[in-house]
C-alpha cells in the first residue's frame, strides 16, 4: 500500500506536536515528574550540571514547537517518500 507523502507528513507534524504541548506543560505543572522522565530518556545521566531552575520562558517554549513539528513533518514526507520507493522496489 502507498503511502501519501503530504498525509503522512501531516500526520506525524500533529502528533509531534501534541506531544511538545504534553511535555511543555509537564515543565509548568509537574517539574519535578518531568525531570524524572527526562533523566530515565537519558538514560540516567546527571543532568544537573545542565537543569534550570526556572521553566523556559513562552518565545523559546514556542520557538521549539515551531521547529519540532516542522522537523517532525520534514521527517514524515521523507518517510513516506523512501517506503514508497521501497516498495516499488520490491
């Protein structure tokens, strides 16, 4: 089955991000629960040579949605594009 380039793009744009919304409000009402989560993906690395003491402020919270769902969407096309190359290879 082909895939959409753009479908798959977009969908994958959506989800990354709601996902950044998740884990940037995690910052503001759980920081304690979302350091937890960031140090287990590290997988248990000290970070706190490098933790904040204070949430990022709202332009670089939005400035990192804009660039992680476009990123997220790039990513998606690229996907579809090389699957659906694949399986015409097949």
């Amino acid at each position: 089955m082909k895939l959409n380039e753009k479908v798959a793009a977009h969908s994958l744009a959506i989800m990354a991000g709601a996902y950044y919304i998740v884990c940037a409000s995690l910052i503001y009402i759980a920081p304690d629960l979302y350091k937890s989560i960031a140090i287990s993906w590290a997988h248990g690395a000290d970070l706190s040579q490098i933790w904040r003491g204070s949430p990022p402020e709202i332009g670089t919270m939005l400035w990192g949605l804009v660039t992680f769902t476009v990123s997220a969407w790039i990513t998606g096309y690229i996907f579809a594009f090389i699957y659906n190359h694949l399986l015409k290879n097949k």
